[in-house]
C-alpha cells in the first residue's frame, strides 16, 4: 500500500495518520492516533480505518534527551506501521508546522534551507515550533529518501488585509515581526472547502468559522478567503479556551510581575495550562464534564466561554462586512449542542436563529428557515488537509 504520513509532533506526543494513495488520496486514514507520555512513559494508541484499537508500550533508552525520545519514537512508530501493513510504501510525509511568519503562505517542500528558515520562527511560537521541526529532522534521519511538506497555522491567514494583522506599536516593532498571524489555518481551509457545496452562493459573503476544542479560535471570511482572526501574535490569543485565557488585559501581566512577583515561567504557565475553562471552573477542562456538573463554578465557565464567543463573533462579523453564515467546527463546535445554543441566543440580533431539534441532533444545518445567517455543523479534518496539500505540492 503507497500511503501518506501525516505528522504533528508536540512537547510530549506524536500525533499520526496514514492516508492510502492508490490513483487519489483516501478520504479516511487506514491507520492513526499518537505516540503520547513521551518524556515520561511513552506509549502507542492507535486506531485502525475499522475501529480497532491498540495500545503498546514504547521502549526508550534510559536517559535520552528529549530529541532522541522524539526519534525513538518515530521509529517505533515506523516499526508498528510496517508490522500491520507489510507492504507499506510511505511515499511523502506532510507536517503540521505551527508557524509560517510572513515568509510562506502556502505549503512548502521542506530541505536544509527551509528548515534553517523555519528555525528563525522558533521566538514566535516556542511551545510548538521547535517539536514541529524536530520531527521533520528525525524523519529525514530515519527514512531519508521521504520528501517533507511543511503546512501551516498561519499560512490561510496571509490573505488578511495589513490593518487586519496590525498592532498599535511602534512601528519599528511590527516591522520586526509582531503582529496578527491567526492559527489552525489548516481547520479553517478543510472547512471552507465544504461551504460551496453546503450553501452555495453564500459561501463568498460573509462568514465566520468557529473552531471551538481544548484551543479555540475563530475566523472571518469575505469571498472565501480569512479576513480577520481572533487568535493573533500567538495561540493564546482571542476566545477563552480549555487551559488558556484567551484575550488579556496586557496591564494583568504587568500586575502579577509587580505585585506577584511572577517571572516569565510562571506567567507562561498560568497564560497556557492553569487558565480557560479549567482556570475559571476549578473542575476540569473538559467541556463535556462541565456541561454535566452543577457545579456553580463549572457553569460560570461555560456562560463565560460562551459570552466571549458570541462577543467575537460580533467583532468577526464587523470585520466580514456582514454576516451570511456561521460555522461551528472542532470537538466542541461539532459536539456540543448546549454551547452552539448559548452562543446563538447571545447572537440573535444578527439574525441568527436555530432550529432547536437540528441543533440537538447536531444535523449538518442547524439554523431554522426563518433564520437570516445559515449556521451550520461541519466536521473539521485537518489530517486530511496536511495530506491533501502534500500530494498536490508533490504531484503525486
């Protein structure tokens, strides 16, 4: 079988999916899943195209570093692939590479140069970026005649007007780099893709994409193509999230090093793993458990994610000059029927309204015939996207 590997490596997991190209690319991975614990006690979940399951301990050597953690376990990976699929020919590999800056706005072949350039955007994105090339170098190590593609975040937003990406700083600032680059640009172009053939016409007016999961965001699009973004210079940025704040008064930091004696660890830790849904709740980050809680704190969380959500949308649908549809996407957007029901009751004077049964049901178009915004349901597949770009890139 000649497949396509997909990859997006982070601090302590190796998320896969391996997609058939037999003449096109299969719309379903046969294989997928992630190596996760890495750095701890690392272990293979994956899943097979029918369901089955699987669950194997990865051996590491004691006291590698965390690059060779990384290699091992992409090797072992490689190992289980080629154990469950003997005739197995990886012929391209496509990555999921977090940040793109102002450089590349498309797909991009990767070699040492590119690579030495992607390495440059390391200070933008140092949560992500580093894992995302570390897996590309170990590949290269392991199986070195593969061709690499780099997708990015950022690169569906490199369409945004310049003020749309701009900061009031000084400008010398902004030339340096900082400003709004926009993320899960992947999700937004598998998405986008969808609209022509679910609405039509409305699909090049105003639109906003909801990606609501553990990281959220939302995107404006006018003519099918990002306009604006809520997520900006980093991913922490925009709408409330599961263990992050999204937007922030930037004087809080300046309090809590004040005041708090907070240094830049600390800040980073309380900005991305101990704020958002399980900040404000003190319960979990998992939507799912606060939905289900009543628990007070839980369904402060949740009104609170759901305020700031439908505040964005008003701002995305400014930005959009209009609105004609909004999309829910993401495990919470495609999900969770409670919030798409909040979030559109605080929408209403946009003319959105929901038929409550679809909307339960989570049907692909939620919104009732009266409504003057189509709001709909679609199932993101950002796998499939990072394959997709790699074998039209290739020309496989």
């Amino acid at each position: 079988m000649k497949g396509v590997l997909v990859l997006n490596a982070g601090s302590s997991s190796l998320k896969f999916a391996l997609f058939p190209l037999n003449g096109t690319l299969a719309e379903k991975p046969a294989l997928s899943g992630q190596v996760e614990g890495i750095g701890t006690e690392p272990h293979l979940l994956a899943r097979d195209a029918d369901g089955a399951r699987y669950d194997e301990a990865v051996a590491i050597e004691t006291g590698a570093d965390q690059s060779a953690q990384h290699k091992a376990s992409l090797a072992r990976l490689f190992d289980w692939l080629a154990r469950h699929n003997p005739n197995l020919d990886i012929i391209a590999a496509g990555h999921r590479v977090v940040h793109g800056g102002e450089t590349f706005s498309a797909p991009t072949r990767i070699d040492g140069d590119i690579l030495t350039k992607l390495d440059a955007f390391v200070p933008l994105a140092p949560l992500h970026q580093p894992h995302n090339l570390r897996a590309i170098r170990s590949l290269a190590e392991l199986m070195p005649a593969v061709p690499q593609v780099a997708c990015f975040d950022t690169a569906f937003h490199r369409t945004q007007p310049a003020l749309a990406q701009m900061f009031a700083l000084p400008r010398e600032l902004s030339e340096e780099g900082i400003k709004r680059y926009g993320f899960h640009g992947q999700s937004y172009d598998y998405v986008n893709r969808q609209l022509p053939g679910l609405i039509g016409e409305r699909a090049k007016g105003g639109v906003v994409i909801a990606h609501l999961g553990n990281g959220s965001s939302m995107c404006a699009l006018r003519g099918g193509r990002s306009v604006a973004s809520s997520m900006g210079f980093t991913a922490v940025d925009g709408l409330m999230m599961g263990t992050r704040t999204g937007n922030l008064d930037p004087g809080v930091l300046l309090y809590l090093m004040e005041q708090k004696g907070m240094d830049l660890k600390s800040l980073t830790t309380l900005l991305y793993k101990q704020s958002g849904l399980l900040g404000v709740s003190g319960i979990s980050q998992d939507m799912r458990e606060l939905l289900e809680s009543d628990a007070l704190p839980a369904r402060e969380a949740v009104e609170l994610y759901c305020y700031r959500a439908a505040r964005e949308i008003g701002s995305l649908a400014a930005a959009a000059g209009g609105l004609d549809a909004l999309v829910f996407t993401g495990g919470i957007g495609e999900h969770a029927a409670p919030v798409r029901e909040k979030i559109c009751r605080l929408s209403a004077w946009l003319g959105i309204e929901l038929d409550a049964a679809a909307n339960e049901r989570s049907a692909v178009t939620l919104s009732s015939a009266a409504s003057r915004v189509t709001v709909l349901a679609v199932p993101t597949n950002e796998e499939w996207m990072i394959a997709h770009h790699t074998v039209a890139l290739l020309g496989l």
